[in-house]
C-alpha cells in the first residue's frame, strides 16, 4: 500500500509501491492493457464504473468493461485488472482470474475497502503511476 491507500494483489515481481515494473507486457511506447470488472448485479456500481471509464482510458487501453462473470475470463492479452466494487468482488476477481496471477487494483465502491481500499477520487492521481 502507497500513501494514498492504493491495494495491488498480483505477482509481487510485478509491482511495487503502486507502480508497474519493467517486466510487464506493455513497453514504454504502449499503455498496459486492462481489463475493467464491475458486479452486473448491482446497476449503482456498473453506472459509477461506466462513469469512471473515460478516466482510467486517458492512461491505459480499456480491453473490456466485464460485468457478468458466468463465462471465462479473457486475459491473454491483458497486464493488469481494475475491479469496481468492495471485497467480495475482489475476491470473485481473484479466483477468476485463476493462475493467471494477473495483477489487481481494488476501486471501492462497496462498504468496507479492506482489499479494495482505493477510492474512486483518487484514479486520477494513482492510475498514471500504475500505468507508468
């Protein structure tokens, strides 16, 4: 966790303190390749998390915006996952990803924020350091 509360679950090799390390799969030229997931079930959250997408496209490649998780998940082509939602989706994210051990930054917009602890306000200053 970063001084603004940025949670990042994922290959540890992969991140560290908020920010992605050269081993990813976007170079410097590309921006990383996301795949956004937000709980379908819930309309309050799919609206924010549809709301907030031109925020995260100004500096990542939005692949997908997935909100209904009966089917597999494509994550061949991605380099991280940005999960709207609280910690059960966190969780729900986790295991669908599977062994993939694709990185995931926690938006809260559930209740608690334990694991996904950043809140929606603070995208705009934590997402180019991800991304960078």
């Amino acid at each position: 966790m970063n001084s603004v509360g940025v949670t990042l679950v994922g290959n540890r090799g992969r991140w560290y303190a908020g920010v992605m390390a050269a081993s990813a799969k976007h170079t410097e030229t590309s921006r990383p390749r996301v795949l956004m997931l937000a709980d379908g079930a819930r309309p309050q959250i799919r609206q924010r998390a549809t709301e907030l997408r031109t925020l995260v496209e100004r500096h990542v490649e939005v692949l997908a915006l997935v909100d209904d998780f009966s089917a597999e998940l494509a994550t061949e082509e991605i380099d991280f996952a940005i999960v709207f939602g609280g910690d059960g989706l966190m969780l729900r994210a986790a295991h669908l990803l599977g062994y993939r051990q694709l990185p995931i930054l926690g938006v809260n917009l559930g209740h608690l924020g334990f694991l996904a602890d950043l809140q929606p306000e603070q995208l705009a200053q934590v997402l180019p350091q991800v991304a960078a």
